[in-house]
C-alpha cells in the first residue's frame, strides 16, 4: 500500500475554496476540555483507530491511512491535532464506501507546541473519519536510525516516542489523554525486519513483511508505539519476554531474566495484571529515557545493561506503569503526579519485595537527593509555582511536568500517607483505586474525593493533602528515610573533601601458625569498586567539591576507574563533576564516546549542562554535539540545543 500524492499543510480546504469549518476555528484559542488539544471530545470523539501503515526506510517516511471509528454527539466538524504531517484528503464513511470531505488546518499555536488543528466536515450522523496523510521530517516522535546506530551496522531502525503529545507527529488523531481509545493496524515493513506495537505482538519474521496488530483495551494516544528493526524475541516464562536486536538479545536476557518475579511481586501487591503479556524491547542506544511503559511492550534504553543488573528498578517502575498510568491515567498532563509518584512508589514496594528494605530505602533516598536538588535550583530561578503536584500549564509545554516533581514528589505524597494510615490501610486504597477507575482517566479533584471516601473517612486520619498536590516545596510533614550505608559514603565525600583519602587501603592483622610457632602477618585490604552500590557511588560523587584539583581526581579515577565504568549513571555523575574542572580535558575521549553513543535525555542533558557552564567547556560541548546531534532523538536534541545555544 503506497499512497503517491501528498499535499502540505494548509489553511484552506482540500478543494481550494475556504471550507464549511472556518467558523470552528473560534473553538481553538478555547481548548476547554485539554489545554494541550484542539480536539472537540464532548461532540465527537475516537472509540477505534485502524491504522494502514507503510514503512519506507529509503525515503524515511510513513505512509498512512488512520482510520477513526467515532461517537458523534451531532457534531457538524470533528477536531484532530496534527503537527509536522502532510494531508493528502479525508473521507467519510467504512472502507470501501467512502466518500472525500472538505477539511481545514488551522494555524500553527504560538510557541509551536500543540501544533495544529485538523477540522474536518461531518455531519451529525458521521461515524467513521479517515485521514489519508504521510509523516515528515517534522514528525518528532520518529527517530530512524542509520545502521551505523544500531547493533548489526547492517540493518535499519525505526522507533516511536508519543508521550507527551508526539503521538500527533506521526498520527493525526485527538491527542488528548483524556480519550483512551482502542487500536488495530496493518503495517507494512521490509520482509527482512520485525515490527511490533504496544498490542498483542509477533515473535518471528513474517516473509511478506506485513504485521496486523491488536490492542483490544481502550489507551491513551501517548501510549501508542511502533518499532522496526533486526529484532530477536526470547520467553522468560509467565506471560514475559525480551526483544532486542539480536546482538544484545542475550544480555538483554540475562539482565531481565527477574521480570517474571517481578510480575508476582506486582499482582500480590495490587491486584492482576490486566494487559495479558509483559515483554520488554530494549531499543538502540539514542532512546531519550530510560523506558517507555508502552502496554504489552515497554520500551528499554540499553543503558540498563549494566550485567549485574543494579539498574532494573527501571523495569520495575515500567512494570508498575501497567497498572498506574496505563490502566488509571492523569486526565491531563497538569496531573501527570497521579501517573508518576504512583508509579515510583510502587517501583520502590517491589524493590523492597525483590531486594530487601534496606536497598529500596537507598534507591528511594537517592532520588530523594536529587528532588531536593530540582528544588534548590527551582527556588533559585524563582519557579517554586512548578513545584506543586498539580501544575498550571496553560500554554506550556506539558513536557515541565516531568520533572522530580511529579516522580519523587509525587512517591513522597504516598510514603508519607503510608505513614499518617499505616501500609496495610494504604494498599488497600490503592487496590480500591485501581479497580475502581480501571481503564479510565482521573483528574487531582477525582482523586481527592475518592482518597476522603475510601480512606481518610474510613481511618479518621488527618492527611494535608491539598497542601502537598496544590501547594510549592515539601510539606513539614514528609517522610525521612532512614538510610545508614549512605550516611556512611557521604561521611567519605566529607573526608575526601577534607583533603583525606578514605578509600585508601586497610592493613590487617592475622595471625597464623607456621613450624608450630605464631607468627603476626600484614594484610593489605585494598577498596574494591563492588564494594559499594552503584547508588553509594553516585552519592559520593555527587557530594564531592567541584573545587577538587585535578591530581586528586586523576588518582581517584585512577583507583575506581570511574571513566572506564560500563554504568552510565555513575559515568554521567562523573563527567559532570568532572565539567565543573578542567578534568573533563583530561578524560575528553570518554567523555566523547559517551555522548556519541548514548541518546538517553536524562545523562546527556546534565553534562552539556555543566559543560556550558564555562567558555571552555561551551566550545567542547558545541563541538561534540554537532557531531552527536544526528544520534539523539528529537526530544534529547532539542533539549540540548535550549542548554547550547540559549545565548545565543
């Protein structure tokens, strides 16, 4: 299926003449339903898409047919969001029995980031939209990879990224998360590469190339996902796998061969997986986070494949999506919290499950270092107001809110509620809850009414939680973790800093009989970097003086080998440090090689962060960037081009 003729956006109908819909364009400065949606939901809305795909490597395009099967309240236009897509027409009525419409693009809103509202003629009795359309280079959510960026350097690589509101650069449709709908496609790709969706999925080629897909419970848009590439599959067992390209397919095996307990520890703790499957795709290296919980299919960055998996929390925070987010989704994105700080907690109740407490309460006070840092850097840019759980994001990118804020923030609201009713009274909620709003949307408002009835009136707690969702900062009464291994590697920081090397080797004294007599004999115990936990050594760097001369950190690098690690967290803590001396020019070509391979927004952004931070630093950044740039999904590139060139 190729669709040969496409025209570009624009503002007048298909046929030439203004279009019966230009009247509805009064609607799109309004936006009353999502702030960051033209869609007209309350008079017309999607319930089914049926996508007609065809995936061309050689032109870096997707041909499309989305195909709208809607509940019409007697509306006389129905409203899309586009961006960066060319419109070849619209029709009305089922396949086979179409008939062409008029339609209308509205102009491009002010800061470019909702782009565009497809208006499109129906009538009351309308059901059934299609859009005939193909992507661009504008089309955001795609990153196609040259075979130089994926593992066999022979074959090609396409994935998806929607969330928040990219979904809209590769399909027109109403982009809102409010609207969950369900999905089936037909997709088309070359014979010798595997496609798979956030669906029900294949494990082997098809020799036609064609792949048809089904996701038979109502999504959000953000939520659907493609991937094409030289893709192996391997079963760990209870309903979960692995993809990956075939060269990592192994690694990738053993990393996550947890996930089939981690399921168990899951459904104990919240109730059934509700999607069927749970496979894990661990995509090439430019990925711009470190996994996406697409349903039936998470997306994985291969910086998790550290072999000795101490970065798996990320796949239990994508496991825990399948039920906070996925099943019970943020009405809007200004309540992105209500996905993600239940997420993170329950992330942090299934590692305590796997790991023990004592684990769980490091992982949980590291990024609770980190959230107290994202709000000494707010209060210094006077943006504390971003701080609140629920945000006000009236012409903003809804990408502000993905931040510590709704994560860590958003977890700490549940710890501490936890602590106020007590564990069992708070998983018995969050089951209610689950259940209760399954495969529905929720606003901050809902879920207070629902928290007041089923729980604080329930427990006669008294819980402040308007002050924690409606209010900047922490609240007085957030939980403290108690977490000794790290009060003892900060106790290292202060020494090093002191100008003490505490990693210096031990000497021991043992004590063995030789010829009948005893004899005394020095042992040399020298620090090993496994030693220590991953999250120790972030907290050690991260507490480290940027002030330290170089010889100290040339000897510390030295002993750890903190340049060379494999883990890209704490390479990333490491040459952020490092940036904030002249030893980044002494460690530059790991420092290149990194940022050269790795496209994961949350190490890469830091560091040209810290880079930027001095005239030297800026020129290497620059540098390194116009040569990485090509590597980086949109979303990590454009990020770093603010930090770059903000200047400018």
């Amino acid at each position: 299926m190729r669709l040969l003729l496409f025209l570009p956006l624009f503002i007048w109908s298909c046929t030439g003449a203004p279009s019966k819909a230009p009247a509805a364009t009064e609607q799109l400065s309004q936006r009353p339903h999502d702030d960051h949606s033209y869609a007209n939901l309350e008079q017309i809305h999607t319930q089914h898409l049926h996508l007609d795909l065809e995936v061309d490597f050689a032109a870096q395009t997707i041909y499309g047919i989305a195909r709208h099967q809607m509940k019409n309240r007697g509306a006389d236009t129905a409203i899309f969001d586009v961006k960066g897509l060319l419109i070849q027409k619209v029709t009305l009525g089922k396949k086979g029995a179409e008939k062409e419409t008029d339609f209308t693009i509205g102009p491009m809103d002010k800061d470019s980031i909702i782009g565009q509202a497809l208006l499109v003629n129906v009538d009351a009795k309308t059901t059934d939209v299609n859009i005939y359309y193909q992507t661009t280079e504008g089309s955001a959510a795609l990153d196609w990879l040259d075979t130089n960026l994926t593992s066999s350097k022979t074959k090609p690589f396409l994935y998806t990224q929607g969330q928040a509101i990219l979904t809209r650069t590769w399909i027109p449709l109403q982009d809102s998360p409010s609207n969950r709908i369900t999905y089936s496609a037909d997709v088309q790709v070359p014979s010798d590469l595997l496609a798979l969706m956030s669906a029900e999925n294949p494990t082997s080629l098809a020799p036609d190339g064609k792949y048809h897909f089904e996701m038979r419970k109502a999504i959000p848009s953000y939520l659907i996902a493609l991937a094409v590439g030289d893709i192996g599959f391997k079963d760990l067992g209870q309903h979960c796998g692995v993809y990956a390209e075939k060269e990592l397919l192994d690694a990738c095996v053993e990393e996550f061969e947890d996930l089939p307990q981690m399921m168990k520890v899951a459904e104990n703790l919240y109730g059934n997986y509700q999607w069927g499957r749970y496979d894990v795709l661990v995509l090439p290296y430019s990925f711009p986070f470190g996994g996406m919980e697409n349903p039936m299919l998470t997306f994985a960055n291969p910086t998790l494949l550290t072999g000795d998996k101490s970065l798996v929390s990320v796949v239990a925070h994508e496991l825990a999506h399948s039920w906070s987010g996925n099943l019970v989704t943020n009405h809007s994105w200004s309540d992105l919290w209500l996905n993600e700080g239940t997420t993170v907690y329950f992330e942090q109740r299934i590692m305590e499950a796997l790991r023990g407490k004592e684990i769980a309460d490091i992982l949980a006070q590291v990024e609770f270092g980190e959230l107290q840092q994202t709000l000494a850097e707010m209060a210094a840019d006077s943006a504390l107001q971003d701080s609140k759980l629920h945000l006000d994001l009236v012409n903003r990118d809804p990408d502000i809110a993905m931040s510590d804020i709704a994560y860590v923030k958003g977890a700490f609201f549940f710890r501490t509620l936890e602590q106020t009713v007590g564990r069992k009274q708070l998983d018995l909620f969050l089951k209610r809850y689950f259940t209760h709003f399954a495969y529905q949307t929720i606003t901050a408002d809902r879920f207070i009414d629902f928290l007041e009835r089923q729980l604080l009136s329930k427990t006669g707690a008294d819980f402040n939680y308007r002050e924690w969702i409606y209010e900047p900062g922490l609240p007085p009464n957030c939980v403290a973790i108690a977490a000794p291994r790290l009060d003892k590697i900060k106790s290292f920081a202060n020494e090093f800093n002191a100008g003490k090397n505490p990693f210096k080797p031990k000497v021991k004294i043992k004590w063995v009989r030789k010829n009948g007599k005893r004899k005394k004999i020095k042992q040399q115990i020298n620090i090993r970097y496994s030693d220590y936990l991953i999250q120790e050594w972030q907290l050690f760097i991260r507490a480290l003086d940027p002030k330290t001369k170089i010889a100290r950190l040339t000897a510390l690098d030295h002993q750890f080998q903190f340049s060379q690690t494999q883990n890209s967290e704490i390479l990333c803590d490491w040459f952020v440090l490092a940036a904030q001396s002249d030893y980044i020019f002494k460690i530059q070509e790991p420092l290149e090689a990194f940022l050269l391979k790795v496209g994961r927004r949350k190490f890469v952004l830091p560091i040209y962060e810290a880079l930027s931070e001095s005239p030297d630093g800026l020129k290497l950044a620059k540098r390194i960037f116009f040569r990485a740039k090509s590597n980086y999904h949109s979303v990590t590139k454009n990020s770093v081009w603010k930090v770059l060139y903000k200047k400018a």
